[in-house]
C-alpha cells in the first residue's frame, strides 16, 4: 500500500523537478540539502538563493530575443526590474549584473538608484522608468536624478497635472512616459484603473502640453494590466486598444519610439504549474508587430517590469511544526514556530498559495492536516493548495521533529510584512539568509543577512 508522503507527491505530480529533488527522505532546493541549513540556522527561516534571479531575468531576455528574431522585429528589448518586489541590496545587486534597468514606483526608491551609482553598481545610462503618482518629494528627487546627467531616467505620467510639477524642477531637457489607465477586468470592482490616463485623452494632452515643449519630449507610453499577462480576450483587447493610441501618437510625435508593457508573468505556485511563457511572448510581440505594420509606422523599443518573475522564485520560508492539536474529528492541526500574517502575508491578505512541502520524513505515513500560526488571530492559518482544497504532511512521531517548506516566497513578503518593524502580536521576523555559488566550483555558501528580530528593537520603535 503506499501511503508515504512521497508516494503522495510521486503520484500527484511530475517529481523530482528543476529545482525540488529528495534524497535520504529530504528535501533539496536547488540541490542545496534544506535539513543542513536548519541545522545550521534553525527555523523559522527565510532563504534567498540568488543565482535564480539572473536565470529568470536571462531567461526572460532570450525568450523576447527569440520571439522578436522570428517576426524580424525591429526595436530593442529592455528588461526593467520593479524595486518594489523586493528592495533588498543583495536582489538589486544580483540582478544588475544582468545588464538589466530598474523602475521606481516612490521617492525613497530614488535613494536606492543614488546608492547603486555611489557603489559603481550602476551608471548614468540606465533607464530608470519612474511610475506611481508623484508627490512634491518624488518629483523632486526624480529630478534630482535627470539634473544630476542620469539621461535615460523617464518620469511616467500618471495624472495630467503632474507635467506642472516637472516644469518647475527640471533644469534639463527630460525624456517622459504616459500611463494609460487601463480597463479592468470585467469581474473587477471597479471599470477603470484608478492609474494613468485616461485613453480619450492622451492624444489631446499631448498637442496641448508636449508637443511644442521645449524642456520635455515623449518617449514612452505605458501600460500594465492587473491580472497579468495571459492568454485571454480581455488582455489582448486591451493590448490592441494600447497600440492604437501608439500608433495615433507615433503619427505626430516622432520621438515616441518606446511601449512598456509592464510586468504580468506569473511565478510557479504549485508542482503541477503550467504557463507557455514562449507562446505568450512570440504573441505579444507578434501582435504589436501587426498593429504597426497595418498603421505603416516602426515597430516600439519593448519595456518590461518584471518583479515577482524576477524575484519569487528566488525565496523560501522554512518552519518547525511545534505541536499538534486535534481539534474536533475532521480538523488536525499543525503549529508553526511563527505566524503565515507577519512572515507571508499574501496568504491571508490575498489568499496567495506558495507550493508547501515537507523537508524531512518523506518515508512517513501522511495525513490531512490544517497550518496554523503563533499568532492570536483567527486569520492565521494556511488551510488549502493550489491544486487542491487541503494539505497533507507526513504523522508526527514523537521525538522526530518535522520540518516544512513554502517555495517561490521572495516577491513583497519582507516590504507588506513590515521588514525590521512591529510585527502582528511581536512575533519577531525571522533570520535571512542568502545562498549563493562560488563560480570556481559551484559549490554553495551561505550568509546571514538578518538575525531574528531581538525585543528591544521592537520595544525601541514603540518608545519603551
């Protein structure tokens, strides 16, 4: 009969994968034993492994080299990160090695773009796309920048008023964008994005502000749809409605020569994750190609923000269960040692589901079970998969500590969990750790980022 937890995985789903494997009845996570860092470091943990942030942005970079080779696309491709997933200095670090630019979305990110030049990370040629609405401090400091000789730093519009503001800061010539505020998806609560502006009146705002600026010239327009990119009659309307309005603003502003899609490629969040990322590239550029063709104008320079792409797939969360409480016939529970509310947000604010394995006992009996955090609150709790309405572990065993895993966790989990600050009923965040490979050898080596969060730093914020 097989009733282990791994007979359960084997038969659920296509396994060993690209970065899970077993071995002695452990779990490897890009063959990095996960028990020797526990042993190491205990848990609760959190993990960055940062050579899969330029696997993906590597590979992100062939797939619209490839797409756009197929259909003799013209323009260039750029690859932008959105410091917002994760502002960490190891993230930026690793993913600038890929020759890759950067997007800010407020005025503190641009402290983040002074700090990388000072340290020779970056130079003064990157594009720094500048999104989100524009407070006095960002369009400030956004201007600090293009004064300073950044000369492909490109300010996005997102209300018309905003120009009014850069016409005061800026003593040089600057690039701009325009966001164009989108249609929601029709089961939205809402009809259209609350960011940008609106379709009706990009073209007029232009011949009335830009066209004959002397101080500013329109490079870009920009679009991002909310629920990502995929495959559906929704994205590609809005797709075609964008580069309409390129196309009638190409005709009498022949500087616009750019069209940033945004970000949208979702991140693998279970085993059995399935997305034709080549299919959907080839389509996207395909289609802008067509559009242009059939207006008779040059095919854009593509931009895209990719940040959970990036970065997710990179992150851990590790855990010990604690104890187990049976709490009726049907509802078992496993306790964490921390709370799902401080260290993976998502899960309760938006219901995100990560992959969750067992890391040891993959030889034991398995059982239904229900996850649930230190904290006081009814919300703290993990319940259900992606794949399925429930979770299964291995049966505890006494004196034979079980260990767990949540996979592809490294996108705004630090930043909506108030990294370094008070956190839901002082549960103290966890140590981080960052994983790389010594290129001689590919051997792994690991550093402390973060130590856990110590009480008096929590005691200090709330003014004991």
């Amino acid at each position: 009969m097989k009733d282990k937890y791994i007979d359960l995985i084997e038969q659920s789903f296509d396994f060993p994968q690209d970065e899970f494997s077993v071995e002695d009845n452990e779990l490897n996570f890009h063959d990095i034993p996960l028990m020797e860092l526990i042993k190491q470091y205990g848990t609760p943990l959190k993990i960055t492994y940062l050579p899969k942030i330029s696997q993906q942005i590597n590979r992100a970079k062939r797939m619209f080299n490839v797409a756009m080779a197929k259909v003799d696309y013209k323009g260039s491709y750029n690859y932008c990160y959105c410091t917002k997933s994760s502002h960490f200095s190891f993230v930026l670090e690793e993913a600038m090695k890929n020759d890759i630019h950067l997007e800010t979305s407020s005025a503190y990110d641009i402290h983040i773009i002074n700090a990388l030049y000072d340290s020779g990370i970056i130079d003064k040629d990157r594009y720094i796309i500048c999104n989100g609405f524009k407070r006095p401090q960002y369009v400030e400091n956004i201007a600090q920048l293009v004064n300073d000789g950044f000369t492909n730093t490109i300010p996005v519009l997102d209300n018309k008023e905003e120009l009014d503001l850069f016409e005061d800061a800026f003593t040089k010539k600057c690039k701009v964008g325009i966001r164009i505020a989108c249609e929601e998806e029709p089961k939205f609560e809402f009809y259209t994005s609350r960011l940008g502006i609106r379709y009706n009146d990009i073209v007029e705002f232009y011949k009335a502000k830009l066209k004959n600026s002397k101080k500013f010239q329109l490079k870009m327009l920009h679009f991002f749809i909310n629920t990502g990119i995929k495959d559906t009659a929704y994205y590609w309307n809005e797709l075609s409605k964008c580069m309409n309005v390129y196309c009638e603003l190409k005709t009498i502003c022949p500087e616009l020569d750019s069209l940033n899609i945004g970000g949208g490629f979702p991140i693998k969040n279970s085993l059995n994750f399935e997305y034709d990322y080549e299919y959907l590239t080839e389509e996207i550029v395909a289609q802008i190609k067509n559009i242009c063709q059939r207006n008779g104008i040059e095919e854009p320079n593509i931009f895209t923000e990719f940040g959970s792409f990036t970065v997710g797939e990179s992150g851990a969360a590790l855990y010990s269960i604690v104890n187990q409480k049976q709490q009726n016939d049907r509802e078992n529970w496993y306790m964490i040692d921390s709370s799902f509310i401080t260290t993976l947000p998502d899960t309760w604010g938006i219901n995100q589901r990560y992959i969750m394995l067992a890391i040891n006992n993959w030889d034991k009996e398995y059982q239904r079970v229900l996850l649930g955090g230190l904290t006081c609150d009814s919300e703290d709790f993990y319940n259900s998969e992606c794949h399925t309405n429930a979770i299964f572990l291995p049966k505890l065993e006494k004196g034979n500590p079980q260990y767990i895993g949540f996979f592809h966790t490294g996108a705004y989990q630090e930043s909506l969990g108030g990294f370094g600050g008070i956190q839901h009923c002082l549960i103290p965040a966890p140590k981080h750790i960052i994983i790389d490979r010594d290129k001689s050898n590919n051997e792994y080596y690991t550093r402390l980022f973060a130590k856990e969060q110590s009480y008096r730093s929590m005691l200090r914020i709330l003014g004991y």
